[in-house]
C-alpha cells in the first residue's frame, strides 16, 4: 500500500544553519504531497504542498520539490530559526480518495541559538 | 472564520469504557476527518465523513465508528476501550471531494485521551 518514509530524528541545527529533513514516498498514480508542522500541545498545521511532479511548494522561507523520478520530496530551509523547533510531518494523498492523508512518522527538529 | 475545534481537550478513561469526542469543522467545510496520533508516531487516518456518510475507512476495528451531523460536526466513539486507544486524536475539516486528492485538510488541536 500506499506509505511516507522520513529521515529519523531528532535533528538539532544551530540558527542560521540549513536545513533538509529526506521524505520519500510510495504510491500509485499520483499523490498529492505535504508538509505539516506541528508545535508543542498543538495540532497539524500545513505548511506546504505539491500536488503534480515537478511542482516546488514553499511557505515561510521552507521549500519542497515533487520529483516522481526519485519519489521524493524533501524540505528545506536555508537558514533556520530558533521559532522552527517542531516536528515535521511529510504526508501524502492518494489520487481519487477523497483527500484522506498518509503519515511519515515524523521529524523532529530543534534549533539552538 | 472559525477554525476546527474539538472538545474535549484531556480525557482519562478506564479499559473497557466507551468514549465520544467532538469536534466542530471549520465554517464552509462539508468533509471531515478522523486520525489517532500515538506518542512518537505519524497520525494515522480512522474515517473520513463527507455530507454525514461515511467515505473511506482505515485499518481501525468497527468498535471506532462516527457521525456527522447535517451542520457538518462530528463525533467519534470508541467503544470497549483499550490501553493501546491511549494517544491523541485529530480533526481535520476539508472543503469536499471534490476537486481530487489536493484539498487542504485544516486540523484542530486533538482531543489527549489516556485510557488505564
């Protein structure tokens, strides 16, 4: 079946460092891909999204590009803040079934002043 | 615009109770859906509501079941609790099926349930 692959972590980055946290995919036809973020005591928030190959989705500084060839798409920032401490989740939407999302197990980032 | 709520916040259940959580989507939203996020873990999908009938289901036993009511809320039950229920569990609202699989699911902030 359908299933997201993430780097494990807990990464642990200086501020200003870059940053790439590795999520690959396995799916049928064609996905749509995320990104959520989630900070303590609170839920998902999105915060990317790429819905056909080729798309790069962005948002607050953080980039991702949907490569069907390598089925991947992993995050990155180029200079990382104190604030971005979370834990990320890659997620994927199988084609045709009504948007229902499939988890990675998540990464954890956190950054140090 | 209000977003997804979900009440309540903390639970503590006994093995073997039975327990509903709620959750409000958010104004405009016709979809809702369902996940269990055990500590350390990727949510995981339950069900997904769509015009108060199910559409879609994961890999949960029937003692998980739901509703959706027609002003789009919706409650999850679990009946014959188990150790293993214990975890947080999400909401998410979505604008509908329609469109395909790139429609933002939008989350409210989980209801904690411990089960002893």
């Amino acid at each position: 079946g359908d299933s997201v692959t993430q780097m494990e972590g807990p990464v642990t980055l200086s501020e200003e460092a870059f940053l790439t946290i590795n999520c690959t995919y396995t799916a049928t036809g064609y996905p749509s891909l995320f990104w959520y973020v989630q900070y303590p005591g609170e839920g998902l928030q999105l915060l990317l999204k790429a819905t056909k190959a080729d798309d790069k989705g962005s948002n607050k500084g953080f980039e991702a590009t949907y490569r069907k060839e390598t089925t991947s798409f992993h995050l990155e920032k180029g200079s990382v803040q104190v604030s971005d401490s979370a834990v990320y989740f890659c997620a994927l939407s199988p084609y045709n079934q009504g948007g229902k999302l499939i988890f990675g197990q998540g990464t954890e980032l956190s950054v140090k002043p | 615009e209000t977003g997804v709520t979900q009440s309540p916040t903390h639970l503590i259940k006994t093995r073997g109770q039975q327990v509903t959580l709620r959750c409000s989507s958010q104004s405009g939203h016709n979809t809702v859906s369902w996940y269990q996020q055990a500590l350390g873990q990727g949510p995981q999908f339950i069900f997904q509501y769509y015009r108060e009938e199910e559409n879609g289901r994961g890999n949960f036993p029937p003692r998980f079941s739901g509703l959706q009511f027609p002003n789009y809320s919706s409650e999850l039950n679990v009946n014959a609790l188990e150790l293993d229920d214990s975890a947080l569990y999400l909401c998410a609202s979505s604008l509908g099926l329609a469109g395909g699989s790139s429609y933002e699911q939008y989350f409210g902030p989980g209801t904690r349930l411990t089960v002893t």
